[in-house]
C-alpha cells in the first residue's frame, strides 16, 4: 500500500559496524533509490536534499553531512560512502512541504549535542500551529532551532523531553521522550491529522515512533529488521544470524528482499539498545 499521506524516507541504524553505502547505496531498495523511486510514497521522488549522521567510534557526538542536493546524483556521497564506518546511522532522503524552503538547515538530520533525529511525515496544519508551537518551548529547546521545518520543531520538543541529561540517555529515555514530544505537539496542532514517523540516537541508544493522530488509522510506513550483524555480500544485503551482538535496522521501506523484515507496529514506539534488543510501547494519544 502506498503512503499517501507523508513525505520523505529514513533509515536508523543500530548495531555491529557497517559502511555507509551498505545502507545508502547497495541494498536493492536502498535509500538513494528511493530518493527518485519511493515503493510506498505517494510522490515517487524526494529529491529536496538529503543528509547522513553517523557517530565514529573515538568520539561521542555525531558527523554530519547535509546537502539540498538531490541523494542521486551527489558523487561525494557515492566516494566517501564505502570508505566510512559506523556502528550508528541515521540517513534521510527529503521531500519538502510546498511552503518550507529547500535550504541546507531544512535537511535531516538534525544533531544537538550528542544526539541525532529525522522525521519522516507532517504536523497537522503546521502553518497555522507553528506560532503556538513555538511558544510551547523552553529558551534552551527554541535557542536549538536553525530552519523552519516542522521536523526540527518536533526535535525541540524531544529536547524538552530529555531535559539537560546529555550522555546519560537510556534507550528507554529516548522512547520516552519521542512519545512524550509526539503527545505535545499533537495536542496543540488539532487542526488537521498529524503523522510522526521519528528516530532518535544519543549513538549508543535509539529509539523510533510510528504514530499519527488520523482518525482513519493511517499512519506511513515503517520497517524493522532483527539480526546479528547486517552485510552486504556482492550485490546482496542482508542480516546474517552469526557473529556480533545484535543489530537493528529501521527503514520506511524494506530495503531488500531479505526474509525477517517486520511492520513496524502504528502507534507504538521503540526502545533500541546497542546489543540489539529492542522493546515496543503503545503510545496513548
């Protein structure tokens, strides 16, 4: 089925060290194809730029690299992307709301500190709720905002949520605060439906949201995919159950036709550890 009713596509990476074009560029479906032929997007092409976060092992903040450059045709991208490492990823491939500009501070993710989040879908008529929405913030949440996406707005209010615990997040903490950001924001911006697909990483734990408040039920859609380690062998990429602690892999769609991938469950958040266990929670609206 189709999501016809959000914008852009993310991938949320948690688990034994992988390059970058293992997510970006190789899968089948991968996130770069899917910048000019989504499967399950309405609108095929998001190409309003795009961006990567990933964490190094020898330090605890987040690289990252954002451009309004299309993902296809960026040959940066495609150089340094089997060349880098991570254990943690977050990537993002941007369709831009009519009304928001496409400009490099509108681009995921969106890193503060030690933390790194994208959003994939809308606050409910966000041009008339940005006002409020604002107001609803603590000086520390609005002094973090660069853009004027509704994404970045959102990850204030997660900001808000956590307080001032940098480097003491638990993946629970995380979770915690995305549901709690979501309940906020949503229940100011009444307007229209809201639609809140969101990753969230501190690079030693994550958490992700799938949550909307439609009153038909519909939410954009959302993978999970449970392994020991994820490798790409050849043209295949897959997760192989031996070797490593455990690994996660979220993506708004499959990125290949590897058995285990999952629908994310609607209206449930995720807490992620870095040993790979992962624990869903209903999220009250």
């Amino acid at each position: 089925m189709r999501d016809t009713k959000s914008m852009c596509r993310f991938v949320a990476y948690l688990g034994e060290p992988v390059s970058l074009d293992a997510l970006l560029l190789r899968p089948s479906n991968s996130l770069v194809n899917q910048s000019f032929d989504a499967k399950e997007f309405r609108l095929r092409v998001n190409g309003d730029g795009f961006g990567v976060a990933w964490y190094p092992q020898a330090r605890a903040e987040p690289v990252q690299f954002r451009t309004v450059n299309p993902a296809w045709s960026n040959q940066n991208l495609r150089s340094l992307a089997p060349a880098i490492e991570s254990h943690c990823v977050l990537a993002h491939v941007r369709a831009a709301s009519p009304h928001l500009a496409v400009v490099e501070t509108n681009c995921h993710p969106f890193v503060f500190e030690d933390l790194a989040f994208c959003h994939n879908g809308t606050i409910g008529d966000f041009r008339k709720s940005r006002r409020e929405l604002l107001r609803g913030l603590t000086d520390r949440a609005f002094d973090s905002i660069r853009g004027t996406t509704d994404s970045e707005l959102l990850f204030a209010y997660v900001l808000d949520a956590l307080g001032e615990s940098s480097g003491e997040q638990s993946a629970s903490d995380l979770a915690a605060a995305l549901a709690e950001a979501a309940r906020r924001v949503t229940a100011i911006a009444k307007r229209k439906p809201s639609y809140l697909n969101l990753a969230l990483t501190n690079g030693g734990a994550s958490a992700v949201l799938r949550f909307s408040t439609d009153p038909e039920g519909t939410t954009s859609s959302l993978y999970v995919h449970r392994g020991r380690r994820y490798a790409c062998i050849g043209d295949t990429c897959r997760m192989i159950d031996e070797g490593g602690v455990g690994t996660t892999l979220v993506a708004s769609e499959r990125l290949s036709d590897d058995p285990g991938w999952e629908r994310f469950p609607a209206g449930h958040v995720a807490a992620i550890s870095a040993d790979g266990n992962l624990v869903f929670d209903a999220v009250a609206k």
